[in-house]
C-alpha cells in the first residue's frame, strides 16, 4: 500500500489550491474543499489513525475526520472533477518521492 506522508499531502493540497498551510490544517474551517481532500488523502495513504489526524488538523476528534472524509468520498461519486484534482495531487506527490 502507499504510504504518504502528511507533510507532502498537506504541501501538495496547498499549491493545487494556492492556500497556506494553515489554512489547511486549522480547526474552525467549515466546508473547506482543501482541507477535505487533504484529510481524504491522508486518511487513504498514510496510514495513521482518525484520532492522530484529528490531532494534526487542528485538534479535531477522529468522527469530524471520518465526516470530511465522507464528504469527499460522496462527491467523487459525483464530481469527476474533484476525482480529478485529487488523482493529480496524489500524482504530483508520488512524482516527488
């Protein structure tokens, strides 16, 4: 299984979007389609806990994790744009591995 690490999701979401990291990882960003497909990412390919990325996004519980994840989950389902976007963010990291 790939393994990434949070450090190049979170780098690589940033640029896609033009946002900083903060804007990212901070608790209190509703609805934020960045910080979605970040948590989305690294849920999928880095293999740590809900509860360890709640504590590196902001200090949120593993449920709201598991909920941003969902909501990308579902709109994948929807969108092939966001299915897009999020193929070529995992592309750009692996480039760089």
């Amino acid at each position: 299984m790939l393994r990434l690490t949070l450090e190049a999701v979170v780098s690589e979401v940033c640029k896609e979007f033009a946002i900083d990291k903060e804007a990212v990882i901070k608790k209190g960003m509703k609805r934020n389609k960045a910080r979605d497909m970040a948590i989305y990412l690294s849920r999928n390919h880095s293999g740590i806990t809900c509860k360890e990325l709640g504590m590196y996004f902001g200090n949120v519980s593993g449920t709201t994790i598991t909920m941003a994840y969902n909501r990308v989950e579902k709109e994948i389902t929807q969108n092939k744009r966001v299915k897009g976007k999020l193929n070529k963010i995992k592309k750009r990291i692996l480039f760089k591995m």
